[in-house]
C-alpha cells in the first residue's frame, strides 16, 4: 500500500508490555535502541508481572497499570506518544476454550480502542499478531503461511486475532490510521508464563513432575525466540511499509514431541520420561511460516538458530528464576489436571 514511513519513532507505547514478548521486546528496545523512551500499559492480568521489567532506567521507560478498553487512558497515553506496539492480549488458547469472553473484550474490544485512540492522535500503530489466525496446515503439506495465506482460526483465541487484524486494515484503509500487522510463530524463551508447553514442560522437571505431551505429539509448531521476534517487530516499526502485513519466522519447524524430547535431552532425562495425555479440542495440527517478505525487503535475520542452545538458556533461565514461577505452579497444572491434561 503506502510507501516507507518516515524517521524511527523515539516515544513508544508499549501495550501489554508487562507480558512474556512485550517484556522481551521493551528490554530489547532499552538495549538496541538508545534514544527511544517506552511507557509500558498493562493491566497486570495473571500473564502480567512487573518483575518482568526490573532493572530498566526510570528515564528510559514509565510503567502505567492500566487497561487498553479504557479510552480516557488511552487519550492521556496517545497525545504523548509517536507510535504504539500492540502486544496486549488474552493469549492463552486452552483459556479461550474454557471462557472466551475475556478474549473478545481485550483482543477485538481493546484493538479497536487503540485504533481508535491512534486515529485521533495519528500515532504510528503496530499490531502483534499470531500465525494461527492462518488456521492449520497438513503434516504432510510442503506449503507454509504467507501474507495471502486466506484467514482460517480455529480456536476463540486465534478467531479474536484475526478480528483483530480486520479492524487494523480497516482503519488503515477507512481512516489512513498509520499501521502495520505482524504474524509470528509460536515464541520461547525467558519470562514465558509456565502455562504454555515449553515452560511448563521444563518447570515439570525442575519440580520433579512427569511432562505432558498432548495426543499423538506429532503436532508441529515453527519455533521462534523472543529476542529474534523483538528484531523484526522493530524493523518494521522502523522500517516497514505502512498498511502491510509481514510474517515473521526463523524456519523453526518441530513436532511438540521433538521438542519434548530435546528438553528432556538438555535436563538429563530419558526420552521417554514423560506422560500422553489428552489432545486439545480443535487442535491445530502444524502452522509453519515463510518470512521471505521479511527478509528481502527489510533484511531481517534471526539470530537465534541454533534450537538446543536457544533451549539451554531458557532452561537455565527457569533454573535460576525458580522464585517468578514457582507460586503459579500448584495452580497452573490443577487446571491442566481438571482438563485432563
Ligand atoms: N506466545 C506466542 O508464541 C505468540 C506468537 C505470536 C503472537 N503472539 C502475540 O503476542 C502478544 C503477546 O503474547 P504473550 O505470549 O507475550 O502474551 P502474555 O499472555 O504473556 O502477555 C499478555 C500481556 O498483556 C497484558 N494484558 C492482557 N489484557 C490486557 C488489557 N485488557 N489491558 C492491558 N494489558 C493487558 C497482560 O497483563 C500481559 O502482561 C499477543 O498479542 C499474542 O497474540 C504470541
């Protein structure tokens, strides 16, 4: 659509920057780019923790505990601000099954207050979003997700992304709003809610627990680390053509039992120590991504390509950070345990 923005944005918002990308991407942000102040809004749901932010300088960053529905807020946030990465959501797609409203009011209702918000104060937008509003893909299917992969969620979760997407092209198009979507695969690394499969699976070990692989563990996923996630969205805010979609991926294609067995392999356990139990209703069998868009026409490169060391450092980061999850334990996995799983 339009062509190349102007200069690097130096006032960001950060929505749901309290979470387990949006903490990742606001520490690489304070890292990489030096003259770029953050205000982080979260809401600090039970996925949100302040700790996540500890150690950044008061100059570099403000943290407003805050709901991205809450229009007066928003209004305050945005007459101050040169753009906004969106990575405020509901996220957790077992949770969506078992209670989908708070994911239409946070993930539709909240996208659209932002738009909204940006519309008035002509803020740069950037949307996070998920490649599993592409549906799924057949295990033996060569193809992989591209920006004109037709939308087909599955689940509540990846049905209120994809809304979500729809009203960022609408108010682009409509309103000239200056946005931006990306698409990434699935994400790991430090600071991830132990909820999701790695961190859960690894958090088992540490508490002497056998792991959990859903149905038959041949479901595929394409793995991408936060820190490389972080790269691309900033290259795209910085550099991306306003009104475009880009996939993001770093070709990290692995079946869930792949991926079991290499945390089982780098904790010193034997690779069938672990327990099957129930598949996920609706499960997506593999989502795999092809970034080419990405790379050629910003130059975007993951750095992280090597799986089984991205995998030690996040092991030994809920090694050494037994104190950010442990007291979520019990809970997380009694819930699992309720859904069979
Ligand atoms: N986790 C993945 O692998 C993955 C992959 C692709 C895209 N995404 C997208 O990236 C984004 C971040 O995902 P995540 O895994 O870091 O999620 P997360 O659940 O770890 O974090 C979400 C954050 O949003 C905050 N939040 C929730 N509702 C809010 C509200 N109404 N107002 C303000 N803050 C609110 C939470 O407190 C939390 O800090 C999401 O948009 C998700 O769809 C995630």
């Amino acid at each position: 659509m339009q062509g190349i923005q102007g200069k690097a944005p130096r006032r960001i918002i950060v929505t749901g920057g309290a979470g387990f990308i949006g903490s990742n991407f606001v520490h690489w942000v304070i890292e990489h780019q030096p003259d770029v102040r953050v205000t982080v809004l979260d809401k600090l749901t039970y996925a949100g923790n302040r700790e996540n932010l500890s150690g950044i300088p008061r100059d570099r960053m403000a943290f407003v505990q805050g709901d991205i529905c809450d229009a007066d807020l928003l209004e305050e946030l945005f007459s101050q601000a040169d753009a906004v990465v969106h990575f405020a959501a509901e996220s957790h797609n077992d949770n969506s099954i078992a209670d989908p409203e708070p994911f239409i009011r946070t993930n539709v209702e909240g996208t659209y207050r932002l738009l909204e918000a940006a519309r008035k104060h002509d803020v740069r937008f950037h949307h996070i979003s998920t490649d599993e509003v592409y549906g799924d893909l057949a295990l033996d299917d060569p193809a992989r997700f591209t920006e004109e992969t037709p939308y087909r969620p599955s689940s509540p979760y990846s049905s209120t992304k994809a809304a979500s997407d729809m009203l960022v092209r609408a108010w682009h198009r409509t309103y000239g709003v200056r946005a931006t979507i990306s698409n990434c695969s699935n994400n790991y690394g430090p600071r991830q809610h132990i909820e999701k499969f790695i961190p859960r699976q690894i958090t088992n070990i540490l508490c002497g627990i056998r792991p959990k692989l859903y149905g038959d563990g041949l479901n595929v996923r394409d793995w991408i680390h936060a820190e490389d996630h972080s790269s691309a969205v900033w290259a795209i805010l910085s550099r991306g053509r306003l009104g475009e979609t880009y996939l993001i991926g770093a070709d990290g294609e692995r079946s869930n039992g792949e991926v079991l067995r290499a945390i089982l392999e780098g904790m010193g356990k034997a690779p069938d120590d672990f327990d099957w139990v129930r598949d996920r209703p609706g499960h997506d069998r593999r989502y795999a991504i092809d970034s080419t868009k990405l790379r050629r026409e910003l130059g975007w490169r993951p750095c992280h390509t090597d799986f089984a060391e991205g995998l030690a450092s996040t092991i030994a980061w809920y090694r050494e950070n037994g104190a950010w999850w442990m007291a979520a334990k019990e809970a997380v996995e009694a819930k699992y345990a309720r859904q069979g799983q």
